[in-house]
C-alpha cells in the first residue's frame, strides 16, 4: 500500500497511484479544483452541472479532464451517484452524444467497462471513489463509496461482479481517492449501529468514540473489505488526503461546505 503520488501539467494539479504506473494500458486520476475554467466558489474544475455554474464551463472542465487521459470529451460516461449499490456495465457512451447520457438514467454508483477509451468518472466531496483494473482480463470500474455505499456493501459487489466477467481479485489494482479522515467523520450512534449491522463485531476495528461523537475509519473499512476479498496488499494505493481537514484550494467538502460548492472528479481509462 503506499500514499498517491501528485502530478503537475500546467495549472492541472492531480494525483495517481504508484501502482497503477506498472501497467501502460491504462490512464487514470484523482483530479484537484486546479486546472480547470469555472469561478467563484467553482474555481476551477468542477464537474457539478447542478450547483449553478455555467454549464459551458462544466463542459470545458469534462474536456480538459478527458483530455489529460488521452480520452475524447464524448466517451466520458458519468452517473448521478446517490449513495447506492447500483452497478451499471458500460461499453458505449451514448453515439452522438455528449457523453454524459447516463444522468437521466437514475443513480448508479459503480461503473464498470471492458472497453478501451471510454473514460469512467466519478466523483467526490468527501466520499470515497475508488478506482480498479484489472490488466488481465482488462476491465476498469470506478465505485462511489461514501459510508451508505459502505453499509450497502458496494465494493464487495463490485468485486464480485467483475469476478463474473472473469476477473481474479488478486489481479486488481485498486486506488482509494482523497476522502474523509477518521477524525472529521464524526457521527451520532445511528452510523455505527447500521454498520454494525453489516460488518459485525468487526466494526470496532474501525471506530472510536471521542466525546459524544463517534469517529469512523472509512478508508480502513475498505482496505479491510478489499484484502478479505483478495486484492493484494501491494496492489491497493490509498490516499490519506482529507477534503474536510485538508488543502480548500485542491478539494470540495460537503461536510466543510455544504451545497455551495462544486464537485472534485476522478477518471479511469484504457488505452
Ligand atoms: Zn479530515
């Protein structure tokens, strides 16, 4: 396991895993607000089209994103996540459409493609987005997990669904985006109840009680979760940045910023 490494082009700031580096047939990163062409509380690459940017500007942060993968703007495939264990398979951006078909389709919270070129996008403010390949069987999946995708188990369904196309977990490189510390998530006892409903007795691993409020450790849940499924150690990168106590000039947090803010991104593509 090791911390992702920060990336510079120009005004773009983002970050990668190291392990990812071992493999060329695929391009991916955990893109910062630097880089992109909104202002104002969206400065600069937000990807949020609902918060009252411009939506040209949106559009032209997609393009620069897509771009920096090597990808076209009209194969990025994006959802509208909702904290779901919805998984969508994907091997087409919509033909002659903008790329971002997938909106009207209801949640989904997991993307999944077999397909070189179609650039996978997800998104964070807080939430966990983890990215996956398999240089095997070469599929690339990107999962939204914030802690009601913990609680609905999503990564474990991920993996699970890519092992039906063939996939081995010890195949799978996975890297885990900037997202919520254990000190900044902090909860009422309804979260490690319904955790606890789920994971068991194995939840105390992951929580603390400090005062009234519990704290949890997202980012240890699912390294947990992805070593019982059978991702190697080695191949699983996660970042320890925090949007909530870290940098405001490279992340969005909902738990800092409430609504008045746009979104970060990260992306996944095969070559
Ligand atoms: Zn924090």
């Amino acid at each position: 396991m090791a911390e992702l490494l920060k990336r510079e082009n120009g005004s773009l700031v983002y970050y990668i895993s190291p392990q990812f580096l071992t493999f060329s047939g695929v391009r991916h990163a955990f893109f910062t607000r630097k880089g992109g062409v909104s202002s104002g509380i969206f400065e600069s690459l937000n990807f949020r089209f609902s918060g009252g940017d411009e939506r040209g500007k949106v559009l032209k942060n997609y393009a620069i994103a897509a771009a920096e993968l090597g990808g076209e703007p009209e194969n990025i495939v994006r959802a509208t996540q909702k904290h779901t264990d919805i998984i969508k398979t994907v091997d087409a951006a919509v033909p002659g459409g903008s790329g971002f078909n997938i909106e009207e389709e209801g949640p989904v919270d997991a993307l999944i493609t077999a397909k070189p070129g179609i650039v996978l996008t997800g998104f964070f403010a807080d939430c966990q987005i983890l990215l996956i390949y398999d240089h095997k069987c070469r599929i690339a999946a990107v999962v939204h997990a914030g802690w009601r995708g913990v609680e609905k188990e999503i990564v474990r369904k991920v993996i699970e669904r890519l092992a039906e196309m063939g996939s081995k977990p010890s195949d799978l490189t996975v890297a885990v985006g900037p997202s919520i510390c254990r000190r900044c998530f902090e909860t009422d006892d309804d979260v490690p109840e319904r955790l606890s409903a789920v994971y068991g007795d194995q939840i105390n691993e992951f929580i603390y009680r400090e005062g009234d409020k519990w704290h949890i450790d997202l980012k240890s849940i699912t390294y947990s979760t992805l070593l019982q499924l059978g991702v190697l150690p080695y191949n699983i990168d996660i970042s320890s940045l925090c949007p909530r106590c870290g940098d405001g000039e490279l992340f969005w947090s909902h738990r800092r910023d409430g609504e008045a803010r746009g979104v970060n991104a990260a992306m996944i593509m095969m070559t």
